[in-house]
C-alpha cells in the first residue's frame, strides 16, 4: 500500500486561525475538522493508511504563535503514538541549507 503525503508548512503561521485554515486546506477530504486542536487530533487518528505528514517550520512559527507551536508538535506526536499509520517528519528552514 502506498503511502499518503501530506506537507504542512508552518513557517507562516502568524496566527492560531490560520494554523488551522491550513491544516483544513491540507486535510480536504475530512469534513468534521473543526478548526482546534481536538477536532485536529481527531483527523489525524481517523487516518486508516499509511501517512507521512510532513511539518516544516513549526520551530519558526513560534515567534508568531508561540507556545501554541509546542500544543501542536505534542499534539501531532500523541496522535502518531496512537495511530500505527501516522509518521511525522519535522524539518526547519535551517534544515535546508
């Protein structure tokens, strides 16, 4: 079975609101995202194949949105702990270089 892709790029989150109007534009096909933490955890343990989410720039967000960085980092690797599908990968644009 394949692996489904899914990129998140946090670099530009400058609010909480817009963290989320991303990850519904990432996660299209699950209507119920309600635009939380809760409703975001929710997607990504209903996820039932393999998934590689890939997170860049969450680190860089923190100027923008701070601790909130930190609630979804722990977030998407409790839902990788509960979901055998789920694989994150997080990268930095200092990463790039």
């Amino acid at each position: 079975m394949d692996t489904r892709l899914f990129m998140i790029d946090a670099s530009g989150f400058t609010t909480k609101r817009e963290a989320h109007a991303v990850m519904r534009d990432v996660f299209l096909g699950y209507e119920y995202y309600g635009s939380n933490l809760d409703a975001l955890y929710d997607v990504l343990t209903s996820i039932r194949r393999r998934a590689e989410i890939r997170v860049h720039g969450l680190d860089a967000s923190k100027a923008q949105i701070g601790d909130y960085a930190e609630r979804l980092r722990a977030l998407f690797l409790d839902a990788a702990a509960h979901n055998p599908h789920l694989t994150f990968v997080f990268t930095e644009p200092s990463d790039e270089a």
